[in-house]
C-alpha cells in the first residue's frame, strides 16, 4: 500500500436521505469526504492529469449519488463508494478508497449535532 492520498473533502449537498416520511420533504445538508490511496508517483513526475485522480470526476460521481434518495446514508456512502472504483481511471492502482458522510441535526429524540458513516473499501 502506498502513502499516497488524494483527499477531497468537504463536499456539501443538500438531499433528501432518512427513513422518516419528513426527511424526505424537508432534505437536508451533507457533508461528503472522499480519500483515495493511489499512487501519485507518475502524476508527480509528469504533470499529467491522466496519470492522477481527477478531483472533477470524485465530485461528480458523489454529487450523482448524493442526490438519489436513499433511507441510509450508509446506502449512499456504499454506492458512493462502489461508483468511484467502477468509474475512476486507475482503478488498478488505487489502493483504498475511503467515503465519510455526515448527517446534521438527526431527528433522533435527543441533542446531537452529527452523526457521521463512514465506509472503506
């Protein structure tokens, strides 16, 4: 494995994920994070985007599937994550992709501020 990592974080959409009749009515803010492992050595040596992860496309797939609704954001978090390995150039090199989505304000009978899922694979 390498330490090399691509991290795209801080990705915000607003979606309609929760399994009460109101979240999908009412929708709410997301926060994404995506972090790849890959090799950067190539895209490091020759300035050529071909040879790296295109930040454009990971925000792409993540807003995609973002915005099907789903009652679990580990669903979401899970197709994200299978998108990006089906989608992404240099699949072969990538070592380990890394999804975490936080849910703000969770209507779950009590005083909390985020929950937050996060899957790798």
């Amino acid at each position: 494995m390498t330490g090399h990592r691509i991290d795209v974080l801080g990705q915000r959409f607003f979606a309609h994920h929760g399994c009460l009749p109101e979240e999908a009515i009412i929708g709410q803010e997301y926060l994404v994070d995506v972090r790849i492992w890959v090799d950067l050595t190539p895209s490091a040596e020759s300035d050529d985007l071909a040879q790296t992860v295109d930040y454009v496309d990971v925000h792409r797939i993540c807003a995609r599937e973002m915005a099907i609704r789903s009652k679990l954001v580990e669903h979401v978090a899970g197709r994200i994550l299978k998108a990006l390995r089906a989608e992404l150039p240099l699949t072969d090199t990538i070592d380990r992709i890394e999804v975490e989505i936080t849910k703000f304000a969770p209507p779950i009978g009590g005083d909390c501020d985020r929950i937050t899922v996060v899957l790798q694979g």
